[in-house]
C-alpha cells in the first residue's frame, strides 16, 4: 500500500501507477470513476494488465463493451467487511506498513468512502474474482492495532454518552 503525492499532476500520477504494477508485475485495477479515460488510457500497454472500474451506486455488476466493470460500492465494502471478520478473516494488514493505522481507522470508524479503504477494496474485490495464483504470505500483526483502535473508539464513544450536553 503507497499514497501518492496530492499535488501531482494526471501523467504524473498515470507514470506513478505504471511504475508501482510495473516493478511487481501486478495487475493495476485503478478508480475510473473520478480519473476518468485519459488516465486509464495513459496506463494501458499490451503487456501490463489494467482493470478498470466505475464505482456505481447501483446493485448490479457489469462490464461495459470498452472493458470498464461498473461494481456497486456496497460490493466492494463487503469485500472489505467478508475480509475482515470472522474467524475465518483472510485480511490481515501489517501494522508495519506506512498506512495501516490510517486504513484501519478509517475502516472501524465508518468512513467508506475515502481512497484508502477504496482502494484497498478494489484489490479485494477483484482478488474475489480472479484469485492470484499464488497467495502472499499474510502477516497478522495488525490485529494488535485493530484492537487498540476499536478499543479507542469504544472509550470515546462512552464518554461522549456521558456528557450531559
């Protein structure tokens, strides 16, 4: 998981992609919602696989004649959510990596729809639909800060319960 810089520009954010699926020979599934088809056109090459996907707030998924998959959102929060709970949670998020505690805080706290839980969504829900061959080792250090972060969130919540305003 990398964040790129906010200030750059289209070709650069494009180059930036390419780069990422490029280095590790990995499949780019990229938002076309917001970056529409310029973007997604920068990134195409006959050898380097690009998925794009429309999010939609309808309840279907489906692939357009140009090869956009239109997926609803709720879809993809429930990628997110089956790869998360339970006891048979596949998702297991390295407390060591740079934007875990954001991704996790932002997924415990409800907020959907920012790009960190986007994106980690998308990658979810197409590894739901075309498992890689060979699944990556998964490391479960995050399940200490999962748990301080739902433990923070709890404390917070009772004490705003009681605040007599």
């Amino acid at each position: 998981m990398e964040h790129s810089a906010p200030s750059l520009s289209y070709p650069e954010i494009a180059a930036w992609f390419v780069g990422l699926a490029d280095r590790f020979s990995a499949t780019l599934i990229l938002d076309a919602t917001s970056v529409g088809r310029p973007v997604i056109d920068m990134c195409r090459a006959p050898e380097r696989n690009v998925v794009a996907v429309v999010v939609t707030t309808g309840t279907n998924t489906s692939q357009d004649p140009v090869g956009y998959w239109h997926v609803p959102e709720r879809a993809l929060v429930a990628s997110v959510r089956v790869a998360m709970q339970g006891a048979r949670a596949r998702l297991r998020v390295p407390a060591a990596l740079p934007l875990a505690e954001p991704f996790l805080e932002a997924w415990l706290s409800g907020a959907h729809e920012l790009d960190i839980v986007q994106v980690v969504a998308l990658a979810l829900w197409w590894s739901a639909r075309c498992p890689p061959k060979a699944a990556p080792s998964q490391v479960g250090e995050a399940e200490a800060l999962k748990a301080r972060i739902l433990r923070e969130n709890s404390s917070r919540l009772r004490a705003a319960r009681k605040r007599p305003w």
